[in-house]
C-alpha cells in the first residue's frame, strides 16, 4: 500500500487529523458522497459512532464494510 495521507478535521471543537492509506480515503470519499454528506460531515459522523475504538480504525472498517457490501 501507499504512504498516509493526513485530512485535518475539526470534531467536537477540536482540531486532530486523521492520517490514512490513500485507498482508504477514496473509499471513504465515495461514502460521504453517496451520503449527501462533506469529507468532515462523514468524519463527524464516523466519530459520533466509534465510541473508543481509535477514528482511524473506526474510519477503515466503515471503508472496509462499505466494500464489502458493494460486491454482494
């Protein structure tokens, strides 16, 4: 895989970045689209649902259900 490739965010007032594989993030940008949603609308809704699961791992397995449900 590549590189990380960081996206600041701000999330619940704070600013954090979230650095991820560049596959990851087209993946994540074809959710927020299909959501009617912003890159930062999605990643505030992954982080309102992750609970203490860390929000790189949260943001991957989100990427990872989508595509598995993109081939059934």
């Amino acid at each position: 895989m590549s590189g990380l490739v960081k996206r600041s965010v701000l999330l619940a007032g704070h600013a954090t970045s979230v650095a991820l594989e560049p596959e990851f993030w087209a993946v994540l940008d074809r959710i927020a689209e299909e959501r009617g949603l912003t890159n930062a609308g999605l990643m505030k809704a992954i982080d309102a649902e992750r609970g203490r699961r860390p929000l790189a791992s949260a943001c991957r397995l989100l990427a990872l259900d989508w595509s598995a449900r993109q081939r059934d």
